[in-house]
C-alpha cells in the first residue's frame, strides 16, 4: 500500500532541515510531497486546521499530522525505512 505523505516545512527551520536530511538520505523524497509553509499556497492555513498550531515540521500521514523532527523521523524510519539504529536522538 502506498501511504500518502506530506511534509508541511520551512527553508529557514533547522528542525525542518534535520527531517529533510533525513528523507534524503534514505531517498524517500519521491514519496512525500513537500510543502513549504510560507511557499505553498494554503500549506499554513492546513497546517493550524490539523494541528491548531504553526509549528513546523508536520508530517501529514493519511490525514493524521505528526509534529516533532523526532517523532517524525521515527515515523518514517518505522513506517518507510529499513535501516536500524539511524535515528538521531
Ligand atoms: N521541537 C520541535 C521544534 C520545532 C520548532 O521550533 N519549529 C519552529 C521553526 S524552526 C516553529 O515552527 N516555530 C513557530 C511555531 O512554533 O509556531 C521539533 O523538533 O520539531
């Protein structure tokens, strides 16, 4: 089953930037579709409806946000990956 995923992030945001990182380096950028939250039209309006904050990262699952670069990477890394023992703590 393919999950649908969405990054909601910003350039500027150094949490955002350690998740990015992390999605490249397992070459899982062709399953998530990004969107910057100053960029993307709508992208922070969805952003507060989901969360009810403004906070970034937020790793859209099939709907359900995930905020937090560790809880994120985590996920990705149980739901995506395949190597163990790479998650920074
Ligand atoms: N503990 C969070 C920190 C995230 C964070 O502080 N993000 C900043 C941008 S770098 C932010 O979204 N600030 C605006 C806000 O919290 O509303 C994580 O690891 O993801």
């Amino acid at each position: 089953m393919t999950l649908k995923l969405e990054l909601i992030h910003k350039w500027a945001c150094p949490y955002s930037a350690r998740v990015r990182d992390f999605i490249e380096e397992r070459g899982l950028q062709e399953r998530i579709a990004f969107q910057e939250v100053n960029e993307t039209e709508g992208a922070k309006d969805r952003l507060v409806q989901l969360t009810g904050k403004t906070q970034v990262p937020c790793l859209v699952a099939e709907g359900e946000p995930i905020l937090e670069s560790k809880d994120i990477i985590e996920w990705l890394d149980r739901n995506l990956g395949s190597t163990q023992g790479a998650v920074p703590a």
